[in-house]
C-alpha cells in the first residue's frame, strides 16, 4: 500500500534540496573565481619578470619565488622561522583577545571605567609602536619576551576599542525590553549586549590580527632575536635574495588572510543572522 506524501512535507523537502545546492554552487563559483584569479595573477606577474620589465633583481619570476618557498621548506630554512612568528602570533593574539574583549566591554558600559581609561587606551592606540621599540628593548633585552609584548600591544587597543564602541551603539530599546522581562545583569550582558556587540568583536579581533602582524614584523625586524619572519625577510633584503624576500611576503600575506578567513568563519558560526559570505 502506498502513502500519499502531504503536499507540505514535498514542498518543504523540494526548497531544503534548492537551498543546500545554491549554497553548494556559491562555494563552488568563489572557490573558482578565486583560482582563476590567482593564476591569472601569477601568469601575469611570471610574464612581466621574463620580459625583464622591471630589473630581476627587485622583480623576480613568480616561477623563482615558489621555488625559493620549495627549497626553503625542504633545506629547513622556512620553517623553524615560520612556526616561531606563528606560535609568537598566536599566543600574543590570545593574551590581546582575553585583555581587549572584557576591558572594552568594561569601559562601554561604565561611565566611569571609560573615563578613566579611556585616555590611556587612546593614548597608546594612536601611538605608534615603532617608538616603543627601544623602551622594549632597554627593559626586556632582546628576548622572546619583547617580540610577545610588542605583538600585544600592537593587537589589544583595536580590540578594546572596538568593543567599547559596539556596547555604546546598542539598541537603548533592547535593554529597556530586558528590564520589561525582568532580565538579571548578567542576563542583560550575555543575551542582549553581547550578541549585539559581537560583529564590533569580530572587527576588533580583525584589526587586531593586521597590527598584531605589523607588530610581529616590527618586533623580529628591530628586535634582533636572530629568528622569525622577519629575520628572514631581513636576512633576505642583506643577501639580495629577491625571490626568498617575496616568498616571505606571499608567506606573510597567506597568514594574514588564513587568520582573517578563519574569523570569518568563526563569525558564521557565532552569528549566523549576520550573512557574511554573501556577494
């Protein structure tokens, strides 16, 4: 005996199947479109170095440089630097994230927080931290330690400011509807303030990764521990290695947008009211 399927249930069915292959083609067109975007854009650049437009030894074959990310991976000369700047990034990053988010909401929401901190926390956002770098230095040494700090300082204030400004742009009819339904602190700040303020986090947290980058740089370059991305990129700029110095940059700029794509990603999940991948 056969069961006749409610006409509801078919429809319902028929719209799922259409949303998940429209989400699947999107994936598929941007994946696409982003090949072909990078192929063209290193033919181009490969057509460019051969025609020895610009000198080869401030332009290089696109061919050169992804030579010079092979053989510095398999000689051991990449890597030991790449996970130093990586693991220095990351932990500076996590330190800023759990500094920058609770102290921004803090001055957001109180009046007085913000009028006492406020001034420091701008002070040391428009300051730029190149200047900091021989303070570092006299108080820390060439540590590990400087490269950390000037990587936290680089990343916190951005972070801290942007969260501040998501909780004084939150909806005052909101919070008086919380205050309706009875709602506790604590419940105002998790289901109310925080959801509302979680894009100005993830824009934070982005700003953060670019300068926090900056301040990697700026910590390995002028620092003189001997190791990480930058000491490469410096060793290679001495050297006249024009292929190793922009196998650092390709380096440096898929790092940044891993970083980047990963907070994205992070924000869907999060927040998936908010449609980021739209195009």
């Amino acid at each position: 005996m056969t069961h006749a399927v409610p006409a509801g249930q078919s429809t319902r069915g028929t719209a799922q199947i259409e949303t998940i292959a429209v989400n699947r083609y999107a994936r598929f067109r941007s994946t696409a479109i982003t090949i072909v975007n990078l192929s063209v854009f290193f033919l181009i650049w490969e057509l460019v170095a051969r025609a020895e437009l610009i000198n080869a030894l401030f332009f290089p074959r696109a061919s050169a440089m992804f030579e010079a990310i092979y053989t510095g991976f398999a000689d051991g000369t990449i890597w030991p630097e790449l996970s130093h700047s990586i693991s220095n990034f990351l932990i500076g990053l996590a330190i800023s994230i759990a500094i920058g988010i609770p102290v921004g909401l803090l001055m957001g929401a109180s009046k007085v927080a913000d009028l006492i901190l406020s001034p420091y926390v701008w002070a040391m956002a428009s300051l730029p931290r190149v200047a900091l770098i021989p303070l570092l230095i006299l108080i820390m040494g060439f540590d590990n330690s400087m490269q950390l700090t000037i990587i936290v300082l680089s990343a916190v204030f951005p972070i801290m400011v942007n969260c501040m400004a998501g909780v004084k742009t939150v909806d005052p009819s909101l919070l008086r509807a919380g205050r309706v339904f009875g709602t506790s602190r604590l419940q105002t700040y998790s289901k109310i303030i925080f959801p509302f303020t979680l894009p100005f986090v993830i824009s934070g947290v982005n700003q953060g990764i670019a300068r926090g980058l900056v301040g990697m740089l700026i910590g390995e370059l002028l620092g003189g521990g001997g190791n990480g991305l930058g000491f490469l990129l410096d060793r290679a700029g001495d050297q006249f290695d024009a292929p190793m110095l922009y196998a650092v940059l390709i380096l440096l700029a898929i790092m940044s947008v891993g970083l980047i794509q990963s907070m994205r990603w992070l924000e869907q999940r999060a927040a998936p009211w908010r449609d980021t991948s739209r195009a």
